[in-house]
C-alpha cells in the first residue's frame, strides 16, 4: 500500500483492485483487462504504478510493432454524434 496521501482529498486509506485499462496511442487502442491499480477508498482516485504503466506502453509498441501478438482482438463499433 502506498505510505502517502491521496493528492485529491488527503485521505490515507487505499483499496487494491484490479480493473480494465485502456490505452490509447495516435488513435490505436489496447485494452489491459486485470490492471492493479490502488483507489483511494474516501474519493476514488485511481493510482497506477509506474511499472504497470511501463508494462503495459512496452507491450502496445511490441504489439504494434508485431514483436508481440494480443491475446485477441476486437471490433468496436463507432459512431459520431
């Protein structure tokens, strides 16, 4: 857990969890299901750790760069207002 307060509220009560993650780059995406993450348990605030950002820029340019495959792909529909 982390040893400082939350930048928006001053809360020093973390929770764990995991959640989805999407990154994005130059309008092509990843998906990151299963991303630690810690949230401030008063306000919400999400923090992620440099390592898991890290991770997860290292593997969209390994996956762009076709070094690396996705575990799968999908289709997403667009639609403007």
């Amino acid at each position: 857990m982390r040893d400082i307060k939350c930048n928006t509220c001053g809360s020093a009560d973390y929770e764990e969890r995991r959640i989805t993650y999407l990154y994005s780059h130059q309008g092509q995406y990843l998906i990151v299901p299963n991303t630690p993450v810690e949230i401030c348990s008063d306000c919400g605030t999400v923090y992620y750790s440099a390592e898991v950002l890290k991770n997860i820029e290292r593997q969209f340019f390994a996956i762009r760069n076709h070094t690396e495959t996705p575990d799968q792909y999908l289709q997403v529909p667009v639609k403007s207002l």
